[in-house]
C-alpha cells in the first residue's frame, strides 16, 4: 500500500486568504481532491497530513468526504500533530474543524515534545510524515515560496529521499 504526504501554505499565503467562500479557493480544492483521486488510482490508500489550517485541513476534509463514498472507503487518513495543544491559540471555528478531523482519522500522531523549539517541532513532523511517504502532494502559491517555510523545508526533505512530488500551484485567476 503507497502512502502520500500532503504540505502546503497556511491561508495567508494565498491571495484568499481566509475566504474559502472566493472561486480562486474553491478552484484550488477542486484541484486537491482531483489530485488525491489521482493519487488513489496509483494505489496510494494513505495520506499524512499535518493538521495545519490552510491545506492540511482542507486536505483532511477532502479525504474525509471522499472516504464516506463506497470507492473510497479504504482511504486511511492519518494525521502528524507537532504537539499537544499546538492549537490552543487558534480561532474556535478553526479548532472545531480540526476536532472533527481528528475524529475521523484512522491514526493522530504526535511528533514532538514541549522541550522542542518551535521550529524543532514542525521539522520534526514534516520530517516524520515524508519518511512515511511514497509520494509528496504539495500545494503552494509559487509566488509566496519562502525559503525558510514548512512547506518549502517539506518539499526538500522529500527530494532529498527521492520521492515524487506532485505540485498544485494556487497560481489561478478570476475571470
């Protein structure tokens, strides 16, 4: 069985940015899930994400939706948490969403300890998830990359393995 890692930015890497109501938001999705039915069809039944707001989440939810129909009922979503309470300081609506996401995955995993920096603890889950990867999902905004990223630092790790990386650029325009 293949296993796929999923990284990508936060909201207000994208010209959206917490307007999931916006059609450049809603294209992106569309693309996401046509991505990780793509994915399934090449044999991947497991997906890490990170339980990030932003593209873990709307991963997550994807593969949720996807999991309740029949065809996809062997997806297994699995979910790398840096720390325990990394989301105390996030919006309710936000921690809401990831309470539920976290009830339906098959596994949550948390990485690190609260003696790790903060940036040891991100590092430690992306490292995590693309050990366990066969492929990388990565979805970004190519015109925001910053170096020093989560998703960018996941993006090496997996090329550093040699693993395939599919790229979904958020790059689209209204018309």
């Amino acid at each position: 069985m293949k296993v796929c890692a999923i990284t990508g930015h936060r909201p207000s890497r994208f010209p959206f940015k917490n307007d999931e109501d916006d059609i450049i938001c809603k294209m992106l999705k569309i693309k996401i899930e046509n991505n990780l039915i793509s994915l399934y069809h090449k044999g991947v039944r497991t997906f890490w994400t990170g339980g990030a707001q932003g593209v873990d989440m709307w991963s997550a939810e994807i593969l949720i939706s996807l999991k309740k129909d029949k065809a996809y009922s062997d997806i297994k979503i699995m979910i790398a948490i840096p720390l325990e309470g990394y989301n105390k300081t996030w919006k309710k609506q936000y921690s809401e969403r990831l309470k539920n996401i976290l009830n339906y995955a098959d596994d949550v995993v948390v990485v690190s300890s609260k003696n790790d920096s903060k940036e040891e603890l991100y590092k430690k889950r992306n490292q995590y998830m693309v050990d366990k990867a066969d492929y990388l999902l990565a979805v970004l905004n190519r015109n925001r990359i910053i170096t020093r990223s989560g998703t960018q630092m996941t993006i090496t790790l997996a090329l550093n393995k040699g693993i395939p990386i599919i790229i979904v650029d958020s790059n689209l325009r209204k018309t």
